[in-house]
C-alpha cells in the first residue's frame, strides 16, 4: 500500500562565518534557517524530472551553480526571484560553485562552501545573499536569463576589508 500522507520537506539553514584573515581566529558565527523559494520547487522538478518542453538541457540549468550577495536587509519572501539589492564592486559579487564545494552529507543534506578571500568584496556591509541555479548560461558573473533563486537569507551586518574572510555556509536538507 502506497501513502498518500507521505510529505517531503525541505530546509536550509545559513551559516556565516567572520574570520580574521591574518590569524584565520574566528571572530563571529551567524545561523539560522533560510528562506525556501517558490522557485526551489520548480527547480527540483525540472531536475528529477526533465521533459522535452523544457530544453535538452534543463537539468544542468536547474543545478544550483552560484551565491550571491547582496546589501539589503529586506526579509526574505517565499516569492523572492532575486536578491533585493545586489552587491557590485567592479563586478556583482558571485561565488561559483564547483563540483569541490559541494559536500554530500547524510541523509538527503547538501553543503554548499563559499568564501569571500581577502581580495573579494571589499568595501561594503553585506546582509543577504541567496542561491541561484546555473540557467542558461555555465557562468555565474554576467546577468544570466534563466538562473532561479533557490533560497534566500538575510544576517547581520557583515562589513567587509581585506583583513576580514567570510565563509558561508548553506546547508539544503530534505525530509520525509
């Protein structure tokens, strides 16, 4: 017999780790649970599920691929489809997400590593940032039609410098 009550959930929690870049001594730890998108669901099912209507390469572009940050303390929203106010200095600040930061954990959990080095960032107070899949295109930096905001998370001020390192760390778990 099949059930039918059967209910998977999904959460995330954001952890965001202030180190001094000198001594790598951890100065401050921030976490707490995250906003799932709307967009987060049809995400998963073009992943699990691909069909022709979508293209041939909806899974790759379903993937979750970057995190984004931005300088706006806006609570997030279910409904969110990008960040409220994306952090640019020179260029929007994007951390890629590669095959090495992304760590399998148990029981349906994903960790996914990012971190602002000294040289990334500097010169603005952070206080969002989000998860984005790759859409239509395999590099995160330029504007990329198709990448959908996955989850969403404000914090704290972080302000950042060259002497400061910021690691965040978003871990995505499902339930039954």
């Amino acid at each position: 017999m099949i059930n039918t009550d059967l209910k998977i959930d999904i959460q995330g929690h954001l952890t965001v780790i202030r180190r001094d870049a000198a001594s790598k001594n951890i100065l401050d730890i921030w976490d707490k649970k995250n906003v799932i998108t709307y967009g987060a669901a049809e995400s998963i099912t073009k992943l699990i599920a691909p069909n022709a209507v979508f293209g041939a390469t909806v899974q790759q572009e379903s993937a979750i691929k970057s995190m984004r940050f931005g300088t706006s303390n806006v609570a997030p929203q279910r409904t969110d489809t990008g960040l409220n106010v994306e952090a640019i200095v020179g260029l929007p600040i994007r951390i890629e997400l590669f095959d090495a930061n992304r760590v399998f954990g148990s029981a349906g959990t994903v960790l996914f590593v990012a971190t602002m080095d000294t040289l990334t960032g500097n010169g603005l107070t952070y206080r969002e940032a989000g998860l984005f899949t790759r859409g239509d295109s395999d590099d995160p930096l330029p504007p990329n039609a198709g990448s959908t905001l996955f989850a969403h998370q404000t914090f704290p001020d972080q302000i950042k410098t060259g002497a400061i390192e910021l690691e965040f760390r978003w871990r995505i778990t499902f339930t039954v």
